[in-house]
C-alpha cells in the first residue's frame, strides 16, 4: 500500500488504529491467558481425583491375578470337569466383588463351565484374550468386549492351564463388570454440575455419572465422537465437545490400564459456566478501552480533523463551482490558519485569470451549437483513429437514450453491431471518401438494435481527423420488408395450394403446390376462372353456398371433387376467404386448399379394417379367458398335489420319528446308533419335503413376510449353534463379523435365518479343513431403513466360473457328481435367492476352485428397537421332564383315525403321565366332549366322517368347552392349513411328523395356561 497516497481520513484512522492497537492486544492476551490457566486447574483437580482409579486399577489387577491363580491350581480343574468347575467358579464368584462371570475354556475355546451356567455351546476362539492366554503362562491383559453369555459390557481376563509338560489344555477367564466404576466415581465428592463417564476406545458411552441409570444407552453426537476418538488417536489428556446432557464440557482423558487400555475413565466440567467470570472480566476490559478510545477520537475530531476537514470541504467545492462554470467563486482569506490564508488567495488568483478565457470561447461555443445541438437530425462525430464517439447533438442523445457525458466516452462498437474489425474498415472507406452511404444495426441504452441507415465523411477539428455522421432510423422500413419477403417465401413454399382471384374470378396467382397438384403451368391458369378445375361431380348447391358466404363477406369451407390437366380426378378441401383493404373494401379472394384424395382412400379402408378387427378382437377375448381358466385350474392341481404329496409323506414320517424317540429310551448302544441314523434320515427327509413347499408358496406368491424386531447378534449366534456339532465333527471354525451393522434389525427374522442357515450349512459341507465365517455388512444406512449385505465364506472346494451362473436355479448344483457325493435337493440356493428378492435384494456368489467360496445375499430392513430378554428359569428345565414329573394330573383326549399315529402319540403322552382317551374320528370326539371335560384336546384335522375342523366347531359351542385348550395334529404344513385351524377354533399347531420336543413343549405351554397347581409348584 502506498501511504502517501492516502486520504487524510484514512491517515487519521491509521494513526488511532496503530495507538490502541498495542492495549487491544494486551487484553485479548490477557483473556486467553486467564482462560487457559482455569482450564489447566480443571484438569489438574480432575486428575487428582482419577488418581484413585489407578489404585483401584491396581488392587483389582492383583484380585484378577489371585482369583485366575487359585482357580486354575484348584483340585477341581486337574481332570476339567465341568461340573466340579461349576461349582468351582460359582463358589469363586460368590466370595469376588465386582465380577459377573468365572469359567473356564478347553484348548479349542469351547467353554465347559462357567458361573452363569453354560446353557448352549460357546466357543471364544476369537477372543483377543484367547489367543493370548495360549502365549503365556500368566494372566492375560484385560479384553473390553460384550459377553457371550451375559451380554454385558465387561472386561475379561485369562489364565492358562497346562500340563506337566508345559502344553496348553485350558484356560480360566473371569469378567469384571463396570458397575465400579459407578461406584469409585460416586466417592469423588464431583463438583456441582460435573460429570465422570466411561467410554469405549470406539467412542460408545459405557457410563456416565451422576444418575448412571438415566444416560445408560445413550449416544453421543457424531461429531463428539469423532472429536473423542482424534483425542484418542492423538493420546492427548484433554478434550473439549458437547456431552449427553448437550452441554459443551472439558473432558480429562485416562485410559485404564486393567482393560488394555480400551477403556476410557473421564471427568467433565462444563467449560461455558467456568469461563462466565473470565468472559465477564474480558468484556468489562474491552468496554473500558473502547470508551477511552472514544474519548481519544473526540479530541482529535475537534482539534485537528475538523478545521483541516473545514478548509478543505470549502476549497473543494470552489473548484467544483469553478469546473463547472462559475469562475466567481472566491475563498476567504481572514479567521484561518495562515497556511489556509496563504493558499486560498492563490487560488482566487487562478480562478480570476481562467474567468477571463472562458469568456472568449464562449463566442465560438454559440456558433457551434446553433449548427450542431440546435439540429433535429441524429448527428455523431468519431475519432477516426480511435474510435471514441468525441461529440454528440441532443438529438443523438435522445435516440440513443445515455446521457451525453456517457455517450461521449464510449467506443462505437458498444453502438454498432459489427465487429470491431469490420467497424475499423468501414471508418477508413468513410475517411477516404471512398463511401459515405452505410446501413448498420445500432444498440441503444434500453438493450433493443435498431436498423439505422448512416451518412459519413472526414472532418478536421483541433488538427486532428474526425468523422462526421448523420443517422436515420429505418427499422420500420426494414420490418416491413422483411414481413413482406416473409410472407411470400411462407406463401410459395406452402405444401398446400394457394390461388389468389380478383372480384370477377380471374386468377392472378398461384404457388408452385397449385401446379403441382393440378398439374397446370401458370401460363395456363393466370387470367382463368378456377372452374377450369371443375369434374361436373361436386353438388351445385356447394357452389351456391359458397358464393353466398363470399357476397356476406365470409370465410366457406368445403370440399370439392376435382380434375387435373391430365383428366385424372382428385379430391380436395378449401378454405376461401374473402381479402380487405384499409378502408374495408373487398378486393380479392384466396383460397388454401389441400388434397385430401388419399385420406379419404385409407378412411374408407381403416373403416372396413375396423369391422373385421372388432370380430378378431371378440375371437382372442374368448380363447384368452379360456387359457386363463386352464392355468387356474392347473395352479390348483399343482396346489392340491403338493398339500396331499405332504400329508401322505408326513403321516408316515410321522410314524417314524415318534417311534425312533419312542424306541431309544430302552435301546442298546448299537440299536441307539441304528435309531439315530433313521432319525437322520427323517429329518433329511423332511427338510427336502419343507424346500419343495417353500418353493411352492413362492411360486403361487403366498409366501408373506413377517416384520417384528430382532438381535441380529442372536440370529448370527443361533445359526453357528446350530451348525456347531457338524463343524466340530469335521474339525472346522465357525467365526461371525457383524461390521457396523444396528444391533437391532426389524424384518422376518425366521425367513432371514432359513436364508444364512442354507449357505452355512452348504459351506459346512462342501469344506473339510479351515472353516466358515458368517458376515453382515452395512452397505446403505437411510436412517430408519437400512441396506445389509449377509455373506458366508468358507475355506471349501471351490466352484468354476462356468457353473456359478447355474447355482440359483431350481433343482440345479454345480455338476451331478455333487448330488452322488453331497446330497441335497439343489433348493437351497434358489429359495434364499427368492427370499432375498423378497426382502428387496438380490443374492449372489464369488468362488475360486481350491480355495473358497462366498455366498451373499442383500435385505432391505428397517431399524428395530428392543432388548434381549431375560432367560426365565423355567427355560432351563427340559418340558419332557417337567411333564413327567406333574403330568399325572391332567387328562387328555386324543382325536386320530390312524392306527400307527395313534399308537404314536399315545407312547408319548404315556411316557411322560398323562391320562388319555381315545376318539377314533370326529364323531367320537364330540360325544366324548359331551360327556366330560379334559384339560387338552389333540385334534387330527383329517379324520373320516366328521373332521377335525367340524369336530372343533361342534364342541366349541358346548358348554364350558369356550376356555379348554384343542390343539390341531396334522400332516398338512401350509399357512392355509393353520390359518383354517385358527379360524374352526383351536388354540395351536402341531405339525406331523410330531418333533417330540417341540411336542411336549408346546403341552407344557397350554397345559400351563390351564393353571394346574403342580404347574407351578
């Protein structure tokens, strides 16, 4: 910046600015010192009170250390037996503080005892802690996870077990809750409105206290969470972001050591209530210095930039005055500084001599502007070499509309179309007198061109070359032109024929689509009357019409029925109407006519066509309702074959299972074996039974999704359970990866399962060394809804590209060598692949041979809200037992036609106490109805006679019968079927062949709703 060329003003700004520069900083200084140094007290009293959670670090370090030791040198755990283990664990987690869970694990990480009791089987192989506790011979570090069997947030260690030759055979673990940390933290005696929280090294909230209970679950805003974990990331001791109650706080980091470091102690204080005082002092600083700045500016204003600001503003405007004409401006002399003084009176010096010569040109200007301003004529004159428009008449600047100092600085191309190129040549043509006559398009100041036509020539003024211009205005000219020129071309070039006659008929003009279409020459028909084109066929009172419209000075339409030069005859339609002059006189006549011969020829076919399509149209209806009445009924047929093909196969199947469960209770071990492999062969049975319906339903489209909300953890977790003893057979690993998928999901969460569980239990069996993982991954989150990708990969034997395209299809493998080798229908794949379109997705596969595949399949699902429930005591015992042990008391009533299904059932309700009778159809059963009460009723839905659908309706209407529970057996397993069963009156469902747990729990459940006393003792 060059500061001598700066206004005063400015210069007097800078002056003041530069002085209270210096206190402004010392202020600012002042306050952020203040400011930091409160913020350093608030960490160091903060510190001073996590200094305890090193101790308590310490000590729960040491118990963690005794209580693994002890366990794991205990007598109990010299022969890892999982019932003197649990007992040991329980005994160990009595007498600790603070611990949820003590257990212990073999060396393939399955856990075989543990103090909450181990109900289904786990396996911890891929714990972090695990695989370390195999490394060491002390205790692990501690690993922050969420339980597998309490699905708690907690911290868990491990101790090895090996033998006397040192190798690994086990390991105890025991997990610490965080409920002490609530309670370490209620003794730190916090500072009203400061907080102490636990977070995840991730940046989930594990607790906050005070009043933990109240933000338990409760997420921090993502834009904390990324400031905690940068924090984190950093290793920094501090950090300042918005906490669950939306208070902006100082948060004082301290990892804990006992966790790994992958928990994260904090203490909180609101930084906006501790830095009032500080902003408070600041403000009261920063008003006191702008009121001395103020009263700085007052004086210098008054003293010194006021009488210079006076001076000046007068001598200013003298020589505005004098610039603009009045040379009698003078400035005062007395009652100013003499420096003023001094240079006022050179200037009334300089104006008086200016005064002097301005009256001499005043002569020449008069004479100039009587020739020039005072002319109506649009006049320019322009700086040949330039180009500047140097002078401009009144008249100029009202066509133009800029003001006359505006035009006279600008260029003549901001006026004239042209390029500047073209502009430069024409000037010269003008100023070597080679034209003087130009026609342009001019821009005025309003934006619209205008057409002018201009006379130029050379002009000298000062010794310098001018031109001179005059400039007319011919747009309206060059319109009229134009429309005229417009208006021919549009007349000539009309695809339809245009005559133009004069009052008595005489044709003057026709246009080129009249000869064409008449095949006339215009010789031939100018001065004719247009009946030459007369065929004799057009009706004379049209004719007469015509003229009577034409005499009243109206426009007629019509059509006529023509003939060429040729003689050949043509159709056309006209429009006459009859032409004006300004005054409203008549004077011609035109007619627009088009030939119209071809559009009468196709009306008159596409009205025969009609006809006949009309009876084409009224033919395919019928053999259209027809078809579909054959494909209705062939649905039907399929519908019905396949429920009656299930029924037949599941009445004996139903024979088979019982009897096998039946049998096994008093085999030997070779008959146990023999009975488990028929069993097996069941179940295999059935579930190839179970792909065939599945496919049905999809294909007649009534297979329904369900929506409720479900722990995806717990649907990943099931699955591997399920398939857990054939991988633990085949010496296979079964991991699960959930990504960043919402713990909880909503959708059918049983069809979801059917899905993961056919490409689980197809990568089990295809693979025989390594293992399976089970993965979910969040390809799309919308905010309710959400996109997940389920995959499972397995380690197996690989598919060849050429065969991937043919997996999802119905009935199909890879080759027919997999069906001799593996088994399996070929259904699996190609039902996921439904069910995956039915939740809105699509399903696929990746493979290599010899190294793995990975199935996928994507689901549209919504965010579902819940929490696991808590297991019921009752869970625990087995139904089968429980019913044998109270089941003595209840009397039952068995409704069944089939005599080796009767047999069945009654075995099994015998094996367990209850008191049965027997109806051998639905007959029988309601006059047992009548003759007593039971508590249950199993009710065979196809019985001769009377069925079981009737049978239920006729004792539901008996009375006292309206409460009793009746429980539909039936070999039929559509939703059709129980939707029927439902509807007749009866409580539940049992589908044949009867599963005899599922059978007995499902007793258990409505023989409960009974109330029996020894239900509950």
């Amino acid at each position: 910046m060059n500061f001598s060329s700066l206004s005063l003003k400015k210069r007097f700004w800078i002056v003041l600015l530069i002085v209270f520069a210096p206190m402004l900083t010392l202020v600012v200084y002042d306050y952020y010192a203040e400011r930091q140094a409160s913020i350093d007290r608030i960490e160091t009293q903060a510190k001073l009170m996590m200094s305890s959670l090193r101790v308590e670090q310490e000590a729960a370090a040491r118990q963690v250390k005794q209580l693994l030791s002890i366990m794991a040198k205990a007598n109990e755990m010299r022969d890892l037996d999982h019932a003197e283990c649990n007992e040991l664990a329980s005994r160990l987690n009595a007498s600790a503080e603070n611990f949820s869970n003590i257990g212990a694990v073999s060396s393939q990480g399955d856990v075989f005892c543990s103090s909450l009791g181990v109900k289904s089987p786990i396996n911890v192989q891929d714990r972090a802690w695990f695989q370390e506790v195999k490394a060491i011979h002390g205790v692990t570090h501690g690993q922050f996870l969420v339980g597998k069997m309490s699905g708690l947030p907690v911290v868990t260690f491990g101790f090895p077990i090996r033998d006397s030759s040192g190798k690994f055979i086990a390991a105890v673990f025991a997990s610490s809750g965080i409920s002490w940390f609530d309670n370490l933290t209620a003794r730190y005696d916090l500072p009203e409105n400061w907080s102490s929280n636990l977070f995840a090294a991730s940046g989930e909230v594990i607790s906050r206290y005070p009043n933990p209970e109240k933000w338990r679950n409760r997420q921090l805003l993502e834009e904390s969470k990324s400031r905690l974990k940068d924090a984190l990331e950093k290793q920094k001791s501090r950090v300042v972001m918005v906490g669950l109650d939306g208070q902006e706080r100082l948060f004082i980091l301290e990892p804990l050591e006992i966790a790994n470091k992958q928990l994260i102690a904090s203490v909180s204080a609101p930084i906006g209530m501790i830095m009032h005082d500080i902003e408070r002092t600041f403000l009261l600083r920063l008003v006191l210095l702008l009121g001395v700045f103020g009263l700085s500016l007052n004086l210098a204003y008054r003293l010194l930039f006021r009488p210079l600001k006076v001076w000046l503003d007068s001598i200013n405007s003298a020589a505005e005055k004098a610039g603009s004409g009045d040379l009698g401006v003078r400035l005062a002399t007395v009652n100013i500084p003499d420096e003023f003084a001094k240079l006022s009176s050179c200037f009334n010096k300089m104006v008086g001599t200016l005064q002097s010569q301005v009256e001499e040109i005043k002569l020449s200007e008069e004479r100039y502007r009587a020739l020039f301003q005072g002319s109506r004529c649009v006049m320019v004159i322009i700086d040949s070499v330039t180009g500047v428009i140097a002078g401009a008449n009144n008249a100029a600047v009202r066509y133009y509309g800029w003001s006359l100092e505006k035009i006279t600085r600008m260029h003549i191309s901001e006026i004239n179309m042209l390029s500047p190129d073209k502009i430069y040549a024409e000037m010269q043509l003008a100023r070597l007198q080679k034209r003087d006559h130009f026609r342009f398009q001019h821009r005025l100041a309003d934006g619209s061109v205008r057409e002018v036509e201009l006379f130029s020539g050379p002009i000298e003024i000062g010794g310098r070359d001018f031109l001179y211009s005059i400039v007319h205005d011919i747009t309206e000219r060059v319109l009229v032109e134009n429309e005229i020129k417009k208006l021919s071309m549009a007349v000539e070039q009309s695809p339809e024929s245009v005559v133009i006659t004069n009052l008595n008929a005489e044709i003057e003009y026709v246009n080129d689509s009249f000869l064409r279409a008449t095949g006339y020459d215009r010789v031939d028909v100018i001065g004719k009357n247009p009946r030459i084109l007369h065929s004799g066929k057009t009706p004379p009172e049209r004719y007469l019409d015509l003229w009577n419209a034409l005499t009243e000075g109206r426009s007629w339409k019509g059509e006529f029925h023509n003939k060429r030069k040729d003689g050949s005859e043509y159709f056309e339609f006209a429009t006459i109407t009859p032409v004006s002059d300004s005054s409203g006189r008549v004077t011609h006549y035109v007619a627009v006519k088009e030939d119209i011969t071809e559009r009468k020829r196709v009306a008159r076919e596409l009205d025969e066509h009609r006809h006949h399509l009309e009876e084409l149209v009224q033919v395919r209806t019928t053999e259209l309702y027809q078809a579909k009445q054959q494909a209705e009924a062939a649905n039907k047929a399929k519908s019905a074959f396949l429920a009656n093909m299930s029924h037949e196969i599941r009445t004996p199947m139903n024979a088979i299972v019982g009897l096998t469960h039946l049998l096994r209770a008093q085999a030997t071990p070779l008959q146990a074996e023999r009975l488990r492999k028929i069993d097996a062969a069941g179940k295999h049975l059935l579930s190839v039974i179970n792909d065939i319906l599945d496919m049905s339903k999809i294909e007649a489209g009534k297979l329904q999704l369900e929506q409720r909300d479900f722990n995806l953890s717990t649907v990943l977790d099931n699955v591997s359970s399920i398939l857990g003893d054939a991988a633990h057979a085949k010496g296979l690993f079964i991991r699960i990866d959930t990504d960043s998928v919402p713990v909880w999901l909503r959708g059918d969460v049983v069809r979801l399962r059917q899905a993961i569980l056919n490409y689980a239990s197809n990568a089990i069996k295809f693979t025989e060394k390594g293992g399976i993982t089970l993965s979910a991954e969040l390809i799309e989150d919308a905010g309710d809804e959400v996109i997940v990708r389920f995959s499972v990969s397995d380690t197996g034997i690989g598919i060849d590209a050429d065969n991937l395209s043919r997996l999802f299809q119905s009935f199909t493998q890879a080759d027919v060598s997999t069906t001799r080798r593996y088994g399996g229908t070929g259904l699996g794949l190609s039902i996921t692949r439904h069910l995956a379109e039915l939740m809105g997705g699509e399903a696929g596969a990746e493979s290599t041979p010899g190294k793995g595949s990975t199935f996928w399949f994507t689901a549209h699902l919504l965010r579902g809200y819940g929490v696991l429930p808590e297991k019921e005591k009752d869970e625990q015992i087995n139904a089968e037992q429980r019913l044998r042990e109270c089941g003595d008391g209840y009397c039952l009533l068995l409704a069944e036609d089939n005599a080796v299904n009767r047999e069945v059932a009654l075995e099994l309700l015998h094996s367990v106490g209850l008191v049965v009778d027997v109806a051998e159809d639905g007959s029988e059963a309601i006059e047992r109805a009548r003759e007593r009460y039971y508590d249950l009723v199993l009710m065979d839905v196809q019985m001769p006679s009377v069925d079981g659908l009737k049978a239920t309706r006729e004792i539901r209407v008996l009375p006292g019968w309206a409460e009793i529970p009746i429980l539909a057996m039936s070999a039929n397993a559509f939703d059709d079927d129980l939707r029927s069963a439902l509807q007749a009156g009866m409580n539940d469902y049992v589908t044949k062949p009867v599963d005899p747990e599922q059978f007995f729990s499902t007793l258990l459940k409505w023989l409960t709703i009974r109330k029996h006393p020894a239900i509950f003792s």
